[in-house]
C-alpha cells in the first residue's frame, strides 16, 4: 500500500503518452484491464487515449455508444466513422446481424440508414426489418430507389401496400417494369382514386337526396310527399351509415341542412294537412257518386242483356249474375248515402235499383211468352224456308235443317229454364213444342202446298207473332231480325212477281218504239228483223200484259206487214251505188287509218240494211272485193302494231327478268335510282295487247314489290328524318340568339345533304319548307348583321377619332391608357375592322416608341455632355461642389454619388482608361497597346473564371473614383471625354 502511493499505475500518469503506452499493455480479456479500457475511452480528456482505449476495446457497442456521446469532436467523428464502416462491413469491428438491425431500427439516422440499406443486400431479405427503416426514414425519394432498383417481388408488395401518395404511385407506374408490380400500381391507384371521389360521391348523393327532400314544401299532395318522406329519410339513413368518411366540417353541414330542411317539410305538411283531407273527402265522394253511376250503368246493361239476348235461353246462373249486379249498386248507392251523396243522384240510383228489381222478378212470366214467341217464329221460318224452296223449284228437304236442330236445341234449353221456374209454363211449353214437331212430320209427308195456302198459313202466323209480341217489354234483336228475315222472304216474293210483271211489260214497250224508230229512220230490214223478235216475246206473256200492250202491237204489226212488200224495190238502185263507193274509197289514198275503218264500217252496215236482191250474188262479191282492197292498209298498219306490240312483251318480260335479279342488300341509295330507272323502262316499253299485259302486270307487280318497298321504306325514314329537320328549322326562327340558331341551322343544312332522297312526292315539298324556314332564320341574320354592321362603323368611326385626338407630344402613360381605352371599346368589333384599327395603334405606338428613343438619346447624350463638363472641370478642379443644379438632374443619382464620394480602387487610371477605350472599342494610343493586350487578356480571364465582366459604366465609375485628375492624367481625360463622346450611352 505504501508503495502504491508512490507508484501509481501507468495509465493513471498524467501524460498522455504514458497512458497511451499503458494501454498497449492492457488486455480486454482481463476483466480488470477491461474496466481500465472502458475508464479510459469514456472518461479520458484526451481524444487519443479514448480512441487507443475503444481500438483496444474494439466492439460495436462502445463505438456506437462513443459516436453518441462522445464530447471530443474528433472522437466522435472517428467512433462515427467506425460504426458506419462495421455496418458497412468494413474494418475490423464485428456486429452480427442482430445488433445491426437493432441499431438501424432503433439508433440509426435517416442518413445512415440509407447508406446501408443500399449497400446492404442482406438486410433487404428482412421484409419487416425494411419496412420499418424505410417508414423512419419517411423519404419518398429513396422509398422509390428501394421499390425500383433493391426490392424484389415480395418486398415491391410490401413496400406499395403502405404508400398511400397518388403522385408516388404515377411515379412508380411510369419506371416500373414488372407486368404484375405494374397491375398492383394501378390497381392501387384506382383504389386511392376511389377513396378519393367516395367522400365527394357520398356528399353528391347526400346534397341530391336532401335536394329531393327540399323539393317536397313544392308538393301539395300529403299523400304522395308522406311516401316520399318515408323514402327520401330511408335513403338519407341509409347514406349517412357511411359519414365516418366525410371531413367533421362536412358532417356538421349536413346535418344542420337536414335539420333545417325536416323542420320545414314538417311545418309545409301540417300546414296543408287539413285542407287535402277535405279535398279527400270530396274526391271519394266524388269517386262514390261516379261509382254508383258505373255500377247503375252496368246493372242496367246486364238486365237488358239479360231480356235482350238470353230471353228464351237464360240459365238460372245468367239470372244470379244480373241478380249481383244489381245489389252491388245498391251497395255502393247505401254507401254513397253514408258520405252524404248527392240527394238527386240517390234518388235516381234508388228510383233506378227499383225499376231493375221490377224487371227481375217479371222475367219468369216474360221468359214464357218470349219462348212461345220463338215457337211461332220457328213455324214462320218453317213455312218461309218451304215458300224459298218452292220458288226455287227444289224439292222440300225430309230432314231438319241445321237452323231446326238448333231452335230445337234452344227450346230444350229454355224448358229446363222453364222447369226452374215454373213447373206450369214447362207443361204448356213441351205440349206446344209437340205439336209444332206432330205437325212438321205431317207437313214432311204430304205433299207440297199451294202458293195460296202458304200465302194464308203465313198470314195467322203472322197475327199470332205480333199479339205475342205485345206481351213483351222488350223483343229481342235477335228474334227480331229472325222475323224480318223469315217474313222477308213473303214480301220478296210478292214484290219479285210485280217486278217480274212491269219488267216485262216495259221491255215490250221498249222494243215496240225501238221498231218504229227504226221505220221512222227508213232502216226497214233491221225494223223487220227486230219485229220478228218482239212478236215471239208478245207471244209468251201473260194475258193481262197483252191486253195493256194490244193496240200498239197491231198498229207496229200493219206498218211492218207493208214495208216488206217495199224492200226489193228499195234496194235495187241503192247497191250500185254503194259499190262504186267501195271502189272509189278503195282507190283513194288513207290519211287516216281510224277514219279509214269506220268508213268501211258504214258501207257494210249500209249494204246490210238493204238486204238481198236478184244479182245478189255478184254486187256483192264486187262489194266485198272492194271493201277487202280499201282496209289492206288498215290490215298493214295493225299488222306493225301487232310487231311493236310483241317487241314490247319481250321487253317488259326482260325487265321482269332484270328486276329479279336485283341484289336487294344493296345500299338503299342505290337501289332507290335502279327502282325509278326501271320503272321508267317499264313505262317507255310501249303498249301490248290487253291479255297480255294483265298477266304482266301482275308479274311486274310482284317481282318489283320487295324492291318498292324497301325503296318506299328508305323514303319513308328520310322523310321523317327530313320532317324533323324541317321542324328545328322552323323553330329556329322564333330563337332570339340568331349567331347561334344560325349554326344550328347550318348543321341542319349539312344533315340534309347527309338524308338521301325522300321520295318524289314529298323531296320537293319539304325541301321547300326546310329552304324557307331558313331564309327566313337568314334573312333575320342578314338584317341583324346589317344593322350590326352600320353600329360598328359608327363605332369604327368613332374610335379613330379619338386615336386621331390623342397627342403626340402626351407622355407615355397618358397615350397608353388613350389606347387602352380604345381598344377596351374595340373589343366588340369584327375582325377585320379590328384589324384595321389595330394597324392605325400600332403606327401611333411606333411613333411613341421612336419619339420615346429620341427623348432618351437626347437624355443620355445630355448627361454624357454633363458628365464630361463635370470631369473636364470639376475633376480638374478637385472640388465636387461646384456642380449646378442642372448638371446634377442630369448626371442622376448614380453618375452624381460617384462624383461626390471618391473612393480608393485596385486599378490604375490609365489601365481604367485603356480598359475602357478597349470595352467601347475606341483606338489606344499605340504606345498603349502593350497594355491594352494584357487588359483584354485580364478582362477575358475574369469572365472565364470567375463569370465577371466589367461594363464601360463600371470602368468610368472606377476611374471617377481615383478623383482628382492631376496634370500628368489630362491626356487620359481627354481619351475618356473621347470615349464618351463616341460612346454615349456609357452614362445612360
């Protein structure tokens, strides 16, 4: 212990090198020597001895905790150094993979740990370990450079599910290469737009639903806006479930618009409440009265239905029907009476439901006599149907016809009706039915009656039918018209004898002064010919006819008997002379072929009429030889009619054939000008003959229908397209912005020609209407444009007046804002009047702009001239204060300050004033140009290294600065007034 004290450890000496030595002895192996270390790189005052102690020490977790609170700066900056060239793998510290992960995760800086997660492939294997750096050092920027170029599959999926950013994500999408990494990004940034668009959706939806629901205080129908309240609330709930996605500030708006919105819909529905009760109440009265209308209606349409067309055959299911019809209105009548109906209207229901009862219950006594109605009739048909038959002259048939089984089939109906409802009526009804059947099997086997006998039979019947009748209410149609028609059949016949009679008699009459025409007119044979004729029809008619037509008979009879003794001797002198009529129209030439056959015509008639005479036989073989050489040019020119009319069959037979081959899926266009080109051929083809063109025709009719009616339907789709057209046209003209209905109206125009053709009877119609409704709409342009154009001439006119009025010698400001104003008033203006204007503005701001150089070449050649005065005398002069005031306004702030404040500068004058003649290119002396070559070559070095270049300006100003010019210097200020003299603008 005593010699402790006087030795003390090494590396507790107070010199660092001993400490230093100390250290190379001690072994971190030794727990005490471990201590010593740790003491010493901790706690030494020198930087060498704590780094010798950590070198020794050497571990990780020292120089980590040396770098973090070391107070030496070069200690830490080496401990620094360490711990990252050990994270990096470098130099002698060893760390696991542990202690460096712990490290980058907790104790690592941003920088750091970029550093090594680049360098580092092994750590990117830990996907967490990654994550984890990457959020702590939160760069976007070396997230992508991880993402793109270090992070494998695995990690890219990490690494995007936690970016959130859409502009990374755009980032990412352009530089990434992998398909399916690429497929993540943009599925990621259709999710984010999503999310994004969710809130703005929802508050979209919400502002629509609560719209609608402000739209209700509009309604009056409390009905309706109660539905639409339960829904719309329905609708809000529900889009409210999803209000954690909206920002506070929106929620709270939403709300308070609710609430201010429900409070309304409240109040608007209480207030208008009453009043659309009593209105209910009134309609449902209303609809009650009506009701009871339909129902009186329908109950009394059941009823005459019921005696109308089920009489004879109703079941007692009919008769429950109508019976149902009937309380249904006296329901709906007892409760139109509990709302407080109309009284007259009840009254007439109830009047109306008595009246119906009636009906009802007379029906069993009225079915009775209708079926005894119908028995009658079917006799009356009977009896009818054997007058029909005698008439015709066809044996009476032994069976019933169909039109029997079915009254016998009815009446077996009607009597189980009958049974029904009165046992009574069944009885008479099946006895009367017997013998109405006994007396037709009579009727069957004798034999057929006289006309007289049927005549009267009918007659009873008759009788019989219309006092039945007189029992109903009411007759059916149906057995009505069975009536007419059965009793038709008598009455026809009788009018069919009288017509049968006068028809005959006025024949007789006819042919009786048709005969005496005839002799009147002197053609006696045809007048003998057709007295022939009427004697055999006076012959056969019946005796009261001939007693009528007698007299004029025998009187016609005696003319006839006399003309036949006078017709040789007629016709003898008559028949030359026709012949040679024959032969001279024979020899004549044919003008005209019609008139030509009818003078043929007229010959033959002639010689007909005369009839035959002794030499007969050869005038008339010249006569017919005559004729047969004047109709050979008629038989000619029929025979070229025939020809042309057989071209013509083969040519409207081939258009047949052409128009069937037609390819009908063609553009409808197309076949449109096929149709109308073949269907003028067909009409150009010429004439045929009349059997033949029946067939053709219908030939042509069906093989070209498909055709004509695809063709018709294309015309029928542009003529309602056209039509359309037509009507925005039409209503253009009545639109106050004509600049835009005119560009409609031109857009209509080009749609028009885009429409194909809308069929020859309407194209020229509507593209008269179209073409007037936009003269009209053009006309209103022309005359708006008119009147605009005289506006803006006046306008024009105006404005370069003014531009004319403004004052050259004005300052700037004062003719810029002239022009400003001007061209603000000109802004309204067409183009090329603008233009125009625009021109005049831009000479009288050439003129400004020129005016303006002038003045200011003026101004800066002034302040040169005051500056060389200045130089030349103040300078001279060394005093600065003897510079007037209007030298000084001219020399401005800049050229003045340095003239009163002389300061010190590193050049001298004379390499200034070299500098500055070389600067504005003005000759130096040539004892000089040793000089004026290093100058340039000092000016051009510093602009080449240090981007400085010295301007004439700064150059002058220097040379001010030296001050004072002595007599040696003259000759330098001499050069310089030369420089400025030349070089004005040095002083601007």
């Amino acid at each position: 212990m005593i010699f402790s004290r006087f030795f003390a450890p090494s590396h507790t000496s107070q010199n660092p090198e001993k400490r230093l030595e100390a250290i190379q002895n001690l072994s971190p192996e030794k727990p005490t020597d471990k201590t010593i270390l740790h003491e010493l790189a901790f706690n030494d005052a020198n930087a060498d001895v704590s780094l010798a102690a950590l070198s020794k020490l050497n571990t990780f977790v020292l120089w980590l905790k040396m770098s973090q609170s070391a107070q030496h700066a070069k200690v830490k900056k080496i401990a620094e150094r360490t711990v990252e060239a050990a994270l990096m793998g470098q130099g002698d510290v060893n760390i696991n993979a542990n202690e460096k992960a712990s490290f980058l995760r907790e104790s690592a800086n941003g920088e750091l740990i970029q550093t090594v997660l680049v360098n580092d492939a092994s750590l990117l294997a830990d996907k967490s370990l990654v994550m984890t750096l990457l959020h702590k050092v939160d760069k976007p920027t070396f997230t992508q450079t991880i993402f793109l170029q270090h992070a494998d599959n695995a990690l890219q999926q990490a690494i995007l599910a936690t970016i959130e950013d859409s502009s990374v994500l755009q980032k990412l999408e352009k530089k990434c290469r992998d398909n399916a990494i690429h497929g993540a990004i943009v599925a990621k940034l259709q999710l984010l737009k999503a999310q994004a668009e969710k809130p703005v959706e929802l508050m979209r939806r919400v502002t629509l639903c609560l719209s609608k629901y402000q739209a209700l205080v509009d309604k009056s129908d409390v009905e309706d806006i109660d539905k639409r309240q339960v829904k719309l609330l329905g609708e809000y709930n529900d889009l409210m479930l999803d209000a954690s996605i909206l920002s506070a500030e929106d929620k709270t708006a939403i709300d308070a618009k609710f609430a201010r919105i429900n409070e309304k819909v409240i109040r608007h529905l209480s207030r208008i409440r009453p009043e659309w009760e009593a209105q209910k109440a009134a309609k449902e009265k209303a609809e009650i009265e009506a009701l009871c209308k339909q129902h009186l209606s329908h109950a009394t349409t059941q009823v005459n239905w019921l005696y109308g067309e089920r009489l004879c055959e109703a079941t007692l299911a009919d008769v429950a029907v109508v019976n149902e019809s009937v309380r249904a209105l006296e329901v709906s009548a007892d409760h139109m009476a509990s709302l407080g109906g109309s009284a007259k209207l009840l009254d007439e229901v109830r009047a109306g439901i008595a009246a119906l009862n009636n009906s009802l219950e007379a029906f069993s006594m009225q079915q009775q006599y209708g079926q005894k109605l119908l028995i009658c009739l079917s006799q009356v048909e009977s009896l009818a149907e054997e007058s029909r038959q005698q008439a015709a002259g066809t044996p009476i048939e032994p069976a019933k016809s169909a039109q029997d089984a079915k009254e016998k089939g009815e009446t077996e109906q009607t009597t189980d009706v009958s049974k029904a409802a009165s046992t009574d009526a069944t009885e008479s009804a099946s006895s009367e039915d017997k013998a109405v059947q006994d007396q037709d099997f009579k009727d069957k086997n004798v034999s057929q009656k006289a006309p007289e006998s049927i005549e009267a039979e009918f007659k009873a019947l008759s009788e019989k039918y219309h006092n039945l009748r007189n029992e109903l209410i009411s007759v059916p149609s149906a057995l009505n018209k069975r009536w007419h028609a059965a009793s038709r059949v008598f009455s026809q016949k009788k009018q069919a004898k009288k017509t049968e009679v006068d028809h005959a008699l006025r024949q007789c009459r006819k042919q009786i002064s048709v005969v005496d025409n005839l002799i009147a007119q002197g053609k006696y044979r045809a007048a003998i010919t057709k007295f022939e004729k009427l004697s055999a029809s006076f012959e056969s008619m019946p005796e009261n006819v001939k007693k009528q037509l007698a007299k004029r008979f025998e009187k016609t009879a005696e003319d006839i008997a006399h003309l036949e003794g006078w017709q040789d001797y007629i016709a003898t002198p008559r028949k030359p002379a026709l012949v040679e009529e024959a032969q001279a129209l024979a020899a004549s030439p044919v003008e005209d072929i019609k008139e030509r056959g009818e003078a043929i015509r007229y010959l033959r008639q002639q010689w007909l009429s005369l009839g035959a005479g002794s030499d007969d036989d050869t005038q008339q073989s010249a006569f017919d030889a005559a004729l047969e050489l004047a109709f050979q040019p008629c038989r000619e020119h029929y025979a070229a009619l025939d020809a042309e009319r057989e071209k013509a069959l083969k040519a409207r037979q081939a258009l047949i054939d052409q128009v069937a081959a037609i390819d009908l899926s063609q553009d409808e266009a197309v076949l449109a000008k096929v149709f109308d080109r073949t269907v003028k051929q067909w009409h150009e083809c010429g004439q045929v003959e009349k059997r033949d063109y029946e067939s053709l025709k219908q030939r042509w009719n069906k093989t070209i229908s498909p055709l004509q009616t695809k063709v018709n339907q294309w015309h029928g789709m542009n003529k309602k397209a056209k039509q359309e057209l037509v009507a925005q046209a039409s209503a253009l003209s009545a639109q106050e912005d004509i600049a835009s209905a005119t560009e409609t109206a031109q857009q209509l125009q080009h749609n028009w020609k885009s429409i194909g053709h809308a069929g020859k009877r309407d194209e020229s119609r509507l593209w008269r209407e179209f073409r007037l409704a936009n003269d009209a709409l053009f006309g209103r342009l022309k005359e708006q444009r008119k009147a605009q154009s005289s506006a803006f001439d006046e306008t024009l006119n105006t404005l370069f007046t003014q531009l004319n009025a403004i004052d050259s010698e004005s300052d700037e400001s004062t003719i810029a804002s002239s022009i400003q104003d001007i061209e603000t008033q000109a802004k309204d203006l067409p183009g090329a009047m603008r233009a125009k204007l625009d021109k005049k503005i831009t000479v009288i701001q050439k003129q400004q702009q020129t005016r303006a150089q002038q003045r200011h070449v003026r101004k800066v050649q002034q302040r040169a001239q005051s500056v060389i005065s200045v130089l030349s005398e103040s300078l001279r002069a060394g005093d600065f204060t003897s510079i007037s005031d209007d030298d000084a306004d001219l020399l401005g702030k800049r050229w003045k300050s340095a003239l009163s404040k002389p300061t010190p500068v590193q050049q001298s004058r004379h390499w200034l004033t070299v500098a500055l003649e070389a600067a504005t290119d003005i000759p130096s002396p040539q004892s000089d140009s040793s000089m004026r070559t290093n100058v340039q070559l000092t000016m051009m070095t510093a602009k080449l290294e240090k981007g400085e270049s010295l301007s004439p300006a700064q150059l002058l100003e220097d040379w001010i600065a030296h001050g004072k010019v002595d007599d040696q210097e003259t000759h330098l200020l001499e050069r310089v007034v030369n420089v400025l003299d030349n070089n004005p603008e040095v002083v601007a």
